[in-house]
C-alpha cells in the first residue's frame, strides 16, 4: 500500500464518511418531515376517509392493487384511479366504484379476477373517498400516467 494511505488516512475516510452520510440522513429525514403536512392535506381527512382506509385495509385489497407504488402487482395501480375513471368528479367516481364493485368478479375468461366482497352501498362510498383523498395527495405526479 502506498505510503500517503495510512492506517489514519483509512479511519478518517471510515469516520469521516459516517458521520457526513448520517447528516445527509438526517438532514433528508427532516426535510420529509416538514413536507409531509404540505402534501398529505390532511384537513380533508373526514370520517369516511377513516372509514375507507379501515375497509381497504381489512379487506385485504393491497394483496392483489398497489396503492401509490406500495403493494402487489397483480392488479391496477389505484392510486390515480379516481382521475381514471371518475375524470376527477366525486360523484362520477362514486358512480364508478359502485357500480364496479357490484359487479365483481366479472366472468371473463383468461382475465384476471377481482373477489366479490359483499360491501354494503355506504362502504363503496368510504372507499370511494378514500381513494379520492389519496389521488389528491401531492406525490409529484406519481404514479406517473393516468393509466398507474
Ligand atoms: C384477489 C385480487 C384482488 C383484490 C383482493 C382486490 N382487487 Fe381490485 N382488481 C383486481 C383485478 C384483477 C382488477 C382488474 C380487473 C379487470 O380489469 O377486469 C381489479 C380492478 C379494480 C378496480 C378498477 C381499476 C381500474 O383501473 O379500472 C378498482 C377500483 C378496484 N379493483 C378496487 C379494489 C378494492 C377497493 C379492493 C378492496 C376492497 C380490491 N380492489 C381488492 C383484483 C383484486
């Protein structure tokens, strides 16, 4: 080994490294914190919001959908789903998701399948709404088409 590495040259390196990437760290852990309240609008976190969360969560959905990047890949990203099929209205999307759990599974063959999950007409809606609060959320535009 060369002369101007030496065993001190190496621990500065180790020590010094350590400590700069704990501060990027840290730095980025605050600057996510600050941010987070400015994205996540959480003022329109209302009792069916709640609720939606409660069901997608019980009811197992992000086994088979994503949801801003985070699930599994058997089915559609629905992150954005509210702007996909409901164009962005509340109402069209209400009018989407009910129709569209009511008729699960849809009998195509070699398609694949959503379960029938029974929920009742004011579960669709907390779900609904659910799905709408997460759209709105400030990802910087992810997922990143329409189509998730
Ligand atoms: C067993 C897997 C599975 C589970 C669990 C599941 N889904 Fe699905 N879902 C699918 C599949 C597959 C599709 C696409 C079906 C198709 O295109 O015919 C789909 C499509 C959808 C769509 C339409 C997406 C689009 O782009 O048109 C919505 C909305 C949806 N699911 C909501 C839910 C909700 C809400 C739950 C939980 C209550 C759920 N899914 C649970 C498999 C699943």
């Amino acid at each position: 080994m060369a002369d101007f590495f030496t065993k001190g040259a190496a621990r500065n390196i180790y020590y010094g490294g350590s400590v700069f990437f704990i501060l990027v760290f840290l730095g980025l852990t605050l600057n996510t914190v600050q941010q987070l309240p400015k994205r996540d609008h959480r003022e329109n976190i209302t009792e069916s919001v709640e609720k939606g969360k409660l069901l997608w969560e019980e009811n197992n959905c992000i086994g088979c959908h994503t949801l801003l990047g985070e699930g599994a890949y058997f089915a559609p990203e629905l992150g954005n789903v509210f702007y996909r099929r409901g164009g962005g209205d509340s109402a069209s999307f209400h009018a989407f998701l009910q129709g569209w759990m009511a008729a699960q599974p849809i009998p195509v063959e070699g398609r694949r399948k959503m379960p029938q999950f029974n929920l009742s007409e004011e579960q669709v809606k907390n779900l609904a709404d659910f799905l709408e609060w997460t759209a709105k959320v400030n990802t910087e535009k992810w997922p990143p088409n329409i189509e998730g």
